[in-house]
C-alpha cells in the first residue's frame, strides 16, 4: 500500500516496484515507531541508531545529476542525467548514494 503510494505521488514507472519497495522497507527499518518505545526496528534489533540522513537530500524519483566515470571529458560535461532511488547498501561513505 505504502509502495502504491509513493509511486503515484512521483510517478515512478511500474517496472520499479522493487526499488519503491526497497526503498519503502529501508525507510520502515530506520523510523521510530510507538510500539518500540520510540525506537527504530533497526535500533531494537542491531543495538544502534540508523543515519537518516542520506533520506533528507533527495526524494526517491527525484531528477538528478551522476558523473560518468568513463566519459572522456572537455568539450563534453561528465554529468548525466537519472533519477534517485535510494541510498546503496553497497557502500558506507558519507554522501555516497
């Protein structure tokens, strides 16, 4: 429901389900919530409290700006466009999404 949501306000594609979900779960996994005292799922069960930083930069479907590594340079811009979809799990470095 909550993922149905969030598609429709931003106007995701049907074929990123996954990412919405995914991003919806981490989301869930960080905030506080009453039944917990006020704690994060992630608080109670791994004993520290999650960053939620990296969800106040962007909103997920936002338009962006990405380098691209491989682009050979001047005269051209090594920035391309896409859009964000949530912070990675594959890397722990501040403002790496």
């Amino acid at each position: 429901m909550m993922t149905n949501r969030l598609m429709d306000r931003t106007g995701c594609p049907d074929h990123l389900w996954v990412e919405a979900t995914n991003y919806v779960v981490m989301l869930l996994n960080i905030l506080a919530h009453k039944n917990l005292k006020w704690r994060s799922p992630t608080e109670v069960g791994l004993e520290y409290t999650p960053d939620a930083s990296h969800f106040l930069v962007f909103s997920f479907f936002e338009k962006i700006l990405y380098m691209d590594p491989d682009h050979r340079g001047f005269p051209h811009s090594k920035e391309k466009p896409g859009r964000w979809l949530g912070p990675t799990q594959a890397c722990d470095d501040v403002m790496t999404f």
